[in-house]
C-alpha cells in the first residue's frame, strides 16, 4: 500500500468515494461495538477499526490498486512480548473493486469482526524482533 498521497485533490476524491459510501455503516458499527475508527492513516485512502485488549485487534480497509480503485479487507491481530511481535493475519478481501466494496463489507463486516475477536494470544505467530 503506498503511503502518502502524491496526486491530485481529484484523484484523491476519486479513490476515497467508496470509503466515503462505507463510513456509515462503519460508524455505526464501531459505535456498537466499540471500537476506535480511524480514516486516512499515513496520508492515505483507508478505514481502520481498532480494538485492544492486551491483543491489538485491527481491521482495514486500504486500496489495493488505485488506478481502479480496488480495495482489500485485512484482519490483524497483533501483541508485543518480550521484545518480540507476534501476530495473525488474513484477508477476508482482496482487489475488491469500488463498486463491490459496500456489498462485501455489508456481508463480511461482522464475521470478520467476529473471527478477528476469536484470535487469542496462542493463535499468534512470531513476526519479528522488536528495536
């Protein structure tokens, strides 16, 4: 995913439209389940919902391709011990064009929540060494 927004302010409304449809229903859902929703992280077109509880639960919206624009949906559960990150990952959608998205994410919005808060702390694997 690039970061930073490099064209134009037309370009720029073009690829964040289909964000702008979802936020709604991203609301809405943060609200209920109470969770922080973030826009435009790094410059960038995207939604995130966060949670954390010891485990950082993190779903996200970002643009795949944004000459389309098409979009994934990343699930990511994540937590630091001991100067190692640990983490789990997938996809629920990937190259989703912006046509699809509000569809996809009505129907894949709460299994994906529901899946994600299903990651517990022995689901997560070894990423990295922390600096």
């Amino acid at each position: 995913m690039p970061n930073g927004h490099t064209g134009t302010s037309a370009d720029w409304q073009r690829i964040e439209a289909p964000l702008l449809e979802l936020d709604p229903l991203l609301e809405t859902f943060a609200r209920r389940h109470h969770v922080r929703l973030a826009k435009n992280e790094r410059d960038w077109p995207s939604r995130s919902l966060t949670r954390e509880f010891g485990i950082r639960r993190l779903m996200q919206i970002h643009v795949h391709d944004p000459g389309s624009p098409t979009f994934d949906v990343w699930l990511c559960a994540s937590q630091d011990c001991f100067g190692k990150g640990y983490w789990k990952n997938r996809y629920v959608a990937e190259d989703v064009d912006a046509h699809a998205l509000a569809v996809q994410m009505a129907h894949a919005l709460g299994p994906g929540y529901a899946e994600l808060m299903s990651w517990r702390r022995k689901d997560l694997v070894y990423a990295t060494d922390l600096g």
